[in-house]
C-alpha cells in the first residue's frame, strides 16, 4: 500500500468515519480499521515472521498475523484474504473470524479484526514486508512473547485475548507463560485423542502414575482448590477434608471449575488459572510428571518437586 492511498478511519466501535491518505494516517496516528490473519498448520504450529526494517510501522518486530491498514471500500474479509497472499503467499483458504478488539498506543490506534486460517502449503514472503519467518509450536512463541525480541504491539494484544477468554486452543499460551513467569524447565507434548489413561501415557512415553489429574475442588460457592493426583491414584476425601478443616467438599462442575480457571475440563492446570487457587500435590508425586497445558491433547511436562516449589504448593497424602 503506498502512503497516498486512502485507508478507511473508525470510532472506537469500528463504524467508518471517513477516509485519509495512509500517510496524513500515521502521522496523527489516527484511528483505523486493520486485519490480522493468524495462519496455523495441520500440526497445530503457528507462522512466526519478521518485518523487514523499511516498514512505516513497528520495523523490524516479530508478528505472529499477517494483515495490515483495511482501503477505502474494502470489506474487512477482502481486506485480511489480501493481505494474506500479498504477504505470505497464502490463498485458496477459509477465514474463520476470531473477533475483533480495539488497540491504542502512543504509535498505533486500530480497530482490528481477527482471523484464522489452517494452512500446509508453501510461505511466500513479500520482500518489501517480511524479512524472514518460520513455524513454531504455541510453547515457543509463549518464549518469544516472553523474552527480549521486539513483536508487534497489536498483535500481542490480540494473543493474549484469544488465551485469556480460551477461544480455540489459544489457551495454552496462558499456561505456557505462566510456566515461564516462574521460571519452570519445561517441555510441551502434543498427540490427539485419547480414550484412556493408558492411552495417554502410552502416547506420551511415560507411566500412568505420571500423568497428573488436575482437579478443581469446592469449599464452598467462592472457595476452591487445584488438586493435584497421579492418574492411578483416587483422591481420598476423607484425607482431603481433614487437611482443609473442612466437613464438606465436592468436585466442581465443568462449568464452575471453567468460570475459576478459564480452562475446559479436560484441559485444566494450576498453571495461568484465571483466579489464582492454592493447590495440593498428592504427596506420592516424585520426579518429571505431565499435566494439562490448557489444550486438549497438549500437555506439560516438568519436574514436580520444581513446580510444588514455585507454585508454593502443599504436599499431602491424598490418596
């Protein structure tokens, strides 16, 4: 897009309110409708790219979307399948529409819509845009989020969006960086469905006893527990109540241990719990476990003394 091209402006709402040059645009930082297209792989892997550094805006950041400024006239579906061949090369796919959300700052002010699209074809980078790129698994773009490399602002917004509400299997990202605040020595492992404890350990190289079941407990109607058990073991309530001091306790429902953990059942970790719960380890946990990550047929695995400690956690004998 060159900088006399028109480019459509919006309220914060995204409704349109007139059209500018692209450049009289980013010199008042005016606000503006935008696109991004998040391209995933059939390995669930997402593209990772670079900016080259003659970009008019954030040169040089790492992105995770391909997408960019909407023209005057353009519908934003049109505008996102555009820039997604201009950039990457990617056509002849579905665009499944994530959302769209509001981003501001001192350099950029965008009214966003977000996209995704499943793709296992060739990447064909635009010169003038993309430097360089590559696929990485979910775990390693949490490290890039996370560490010291520059990425686009809007972009990382709209990530931590799609992990904080658990839209798609963007969750993971949530546990990912949560494993890295506290400073845990991890791995991922991914497989697909499973049908059995001994399925799951088989999938994952590993004994049953070390898989852990994380389980949301309830006190009460605002109190609860992350409990922690090894796949083969069954929680001994008795135990657990007399280590709360309680007399009753049960099992949250899917729906309740959702609204505390922001994790579906099935896929639920202590790691980037939305509320942050207290947590018990059953106290016949011992060396490198795995646990939910926050995605169906994703898991961490980690050494359970290190995640007892940096959780602050109780050991106990629950079973």
């Amino acid at each position: 897009m060159s900088a006399d091209e028109l480019v459509v402006l919006v309220d914060e709402h995204g409704d349109a309110t007139g059209a500018v040059p692209r450049s009289q645009m980013r010199a008042g930082n005016l606000l503006h409708a935008a696109t991004a297209v998040l391209v995933r792989d059939c390995a669930d892997r997402i593209y990772l790219h670079r900016r080259t550094d003659t970009k008019d805006w954030a040169p040089g950041h790492w992105d995770a979307a391909a997408g960019g400024v909407m023209q005057a006239g353009e519908e934003p579906s049109a505008s996102a399948a555009r820039e997604l061949a201009e950039e990457l090369g990617v056509t002849g796919v579905e665009l499944h529409h994530l959302g769209q959300h509001l981003f501001e700052d001192a350099t950029l002010r965008c009214f966003e819509y977000a996209y995704e699209v499943r793709y296992d074809g060739p990447v064909s980078h635009q010169r003038s845009e993309v430097a360089q790129g590559r696929w990485v698994a979910m775990e390693e773009l949490a490290r890039v989020l996370a560490g010291p490399l520059p990425f686009v602002p809007d972009t990382r917004q709209l990530l931590d969006s799609l992990a904080a509400d658990g839209v798609g299997d963007y969750a993971q990202l949530r546990a990912f960086a949560a494993a890295l605040r506290l400073g845990l020595d991890f791995a991922a492992t991914r497989h697909g469905p499973v049908r059995s404890l001994a399925e799951a350990a088989a999938v994952r190289g590993i004994d049953p006893h070390q898989i852990l079941k994380s389980m949301v407990v309830r006190l009460s109607r605002d109190e609860h527990r992350i409990v922690l058990v090894p796949g083969d073991m069954e929680i001994s309530w008795p135990k657990l109540r007399a280590l709360l001091g309680v007399n009753r306790i049960s099992l949250a429902d899917a729906e309740d241990a959702l609204a505390v953990t922001g994790y579906v059942r099935g896929t639920i970790t202590p790691l980037g719990s939305r509320t942050p719960l207290p947590v018990i380890v059953d106290a016949s946990a011992s060396g490198e476990v795995s646990l939910g990550a926050g995605a169906h047929g994703v898991a961490i695995s980690v050494s359970v003394e290190a995640l007892t400690a940096a959780l602050d956690a109780t050991v106990a004998d629950l079973t």
